[in-house]
C-alpha cells in the first residue's frame, strides 16, 4: 500500500489531484526508501510471504525517523544561521549604540556644563549683588555721618540777620528831585524788594519801616524833635543787632548838577568790614544794572550819623540821583526798583562768601 501510496504521488494522481504538493520532503523519503529498504523488503518478503507488510511497515517507521532527523537537523541549523544573524544585527544594533554613546555623553557633559555655568553666573550675581548692598550700605553710613557734621556744623552757624532801613517816611520826605519827586516813597519801593530778595536767599530780616510813616515818639514835640527821637529810634534798632548782623540803609541822592548820576555806596568807619559790604554792594551793581558807572565807594563823616555812630556793619546806599531826569524816571520804575534791590542782595550774597 506504502509503494503503491508512493507511486501515485509520483504520478501526482490521488485525492489531491495532479501537479499539488503536500509535503516537500516526500521526495527525499522516497530516496531514502530505495536505497536502503528496497532489498531488505525482498528478503523479508520471502521469509515471511503474507507477514511481509508488517516488515515494511517497520522498514517505513525507520526511514521515518531518520527522514525526520535529517530535516530537524536541517531546521536546528536554520534556526542557528537565523540566530546567527539575529545576533549579528544585535551586534550592530548595540554597536551603534555603543558608538553614540560619546556623543550623548558629550551631550550629557554640555548640559551639565552650562548648568554649571547658570549656577556659577547665579552665584556670582549674587555675590556681586552683596558686594553692592554692602558698598551702598557703607556709602550711606559714610554720608549719615557727613551729614550729621553739617548738620553740627550748621546748627553752630547764625543766620545772619540785616536790617533794612528805609530812609525818611512820614512828614520827612527827604530830599525832593526834578519835578517834585520825593525820596521816602522811593527808598521804601526798593527797601521792600530788598527785604523779599534777602528772605529769599534766606536771611532773616528786619525792617525799620514798610511803611509811610517816621518812628517818632509820641512825647516829641516840633519837627526838629521828632527828627531826632526818629533817628534815635533807627540807631537804637542798629544797637540791637548782633555782631555777625548787617545795617543796610537804603537812600535817595541829588546834586546840583543836573549830569550827576548812578548808584553810590557809603561806610561806617568804625568796623573795616563795613567797608568791604560796600564794595561788595558796589561791585555787584555795577556788574548787574550800571555797567558804566564809575563811582567807588566813600567813607562816611559825622553828616550821616547812623553810620558815624553805629558800632556794628553798617553802609547806606545812594541808589541813583533824583536830580538826573533820566535817572529819575528809571528809579520811579517798580521793575528797576527790584533789579536794584536784586543788585543789593547780591552784594550782600557775595560778602558773606
């Protein structure tokens, strides 16, 4: 049955049908077959007559085994070769691996390099940040104490105070210029811009009239009284000042000549500093307001006799001659009685300097 099984394969006749396959191996069975059992089916047929299929079946069940043994074989080392080249592409695999590694290490160490760095600059900008509370810390102790000097400094120093007198008032009208002008209302124009220009600067100041009127006692009796208690009243208010205070006198002047003009400053004799506030006076008005006035300034004789008798700083100013009609004009002027009064203040300034 096994041959004629066999036969029919070969001839691609069965239940299959023609020219379909169903086991590529049957080829080298068959092979086997014939080369060993083929003889051995014909002795054992002879010996055995109808016992012989048992024979062949057992001579069958041999081929079978080493068929089967060959082609597991042939299968192992498949499976080996496949195993082989599995391997292989691991090996590659892991090479490549193995091969990107620097890389990712280099990648690894720029990373940790720069977190480095961000940490490092970090720290450094906080010790910079420190160094520079610390630097403004000492800076602000430094300036407290040179403050706290000047303040000491300050709180030994004595604002001067100036007394500003305003020539004449009330029922002395002081000298009269072209056309009727009087002096007091004059000198009491530019004696209240002084007095705002000097508070300004930060002098405090004291003023012997801001007003029309004379200081005059009430027991006075004629005109020629009441002129002396006035100009006793002024003196005593002279008297009253400190050493480091200033008298500054504020006046009106005329003179025959008609040509005679510009500002002039008088001095006591009896401080040398009285002098030099009236240079100072002198020098900024010709510097600020009359730049071609060519008057120095004058001691003082017995005919003023605030400044003769006065004990402490003291200068009158002669402002411009109210005998000048031009002059005139100018001083009747409320602005140019401010860049007057301006000028005054500036030479006061720049004594104390």
């Amino acid at each position: 049955m096994l041959r004629d099984f066999h036969e029919q394969e070969r001839t691609g006749e069965g239940s299959h049908g023609a020219g379909e396959e169903i086991n590529p191996g049957i080829g080298e069975f068959e092979a086997a077959e014939d080369e060993i059992g083929g003889g051995a089916d014909d002795a054992q047929r002879e010996n055995n007559g109808d016992g012989g299929c048992v024979c062949a079946g057992l001579v069958e069940a041999e081929l079978l085994k080493q068929w089967h043994g060959e082609h597991t074989a042939a299968r192992t080392e498949q499976a080996i070769h496949d195993t082989d080249e599995n391997a292989a592409e691991g090996r590659e695999k892991f090479l490549l691996h193995v091969a990107s590694m620097p890389r990712i290490g280099m990648a690894m160490r720029g990373c940790t390099m720069v977190i480095i760095r961000f940490k490092l600059r970090r720290a450094l900008w906080g010790a910079s940040a420190v160094a520079a509370v610390f630097a403004l810390t000492v800076l602000g102790v430094h300036l407290a104490r040179e403050a706290t000097k000047e303040v000491v400094v300050e709180e030994s120093y004595v604002v001067p105070v100036v007394l500003i007198d305003a020539g004449h008032g009330g029922e002395d009208g002081g000298a009269v210029g072209v056309d009727g002008l009087v002096e007091k209302d004059l000198n009491l124009g530019v004696a209240l811009q002084l007095d705002w220009f000097l508070r300004a600067l930060g002098y405090e100041t004291v003023m012997t009239r801001c007003e029309d009127c004379d200081l005059h006692s009430e027991e006075a009796g004629n005109l020629r009284e009441r002129k002396r208690s006035d100009i006793q009243a002024r003196f005593a208010m002279m008297e009253a000042l400190s050493e480091d205070d200033l008298f500054v006198s504020i006046h009106m002047n005329k003179f025959g000549q008609a040509s005679a003009r510009g500002t002039q400053v008088f001095y006591s004799t009896n401080l040398p500093q009285s002098a030099v506030l009236a240079e100072s006076i002198q020098c900024s008005v010709v510097r600020l307001l009359q730049p071609n006035n060519s008057r120095q300034v004058k001691p003082s004789g017995d005919e003023i006799y605030l400044l003769y008798r006065a004990q402490r700083v003291a200068v009158l100013v002669e402002c411009g001659f109210i005998s000048n009609a031009a002059e005139a004009v100018l001083l009747q002027d409320e602005a140019y009685q401010r860049q007057m009064a301006f000028a005054i203040a500036v030479g006061v300034l720049d004594y104390h300097e």
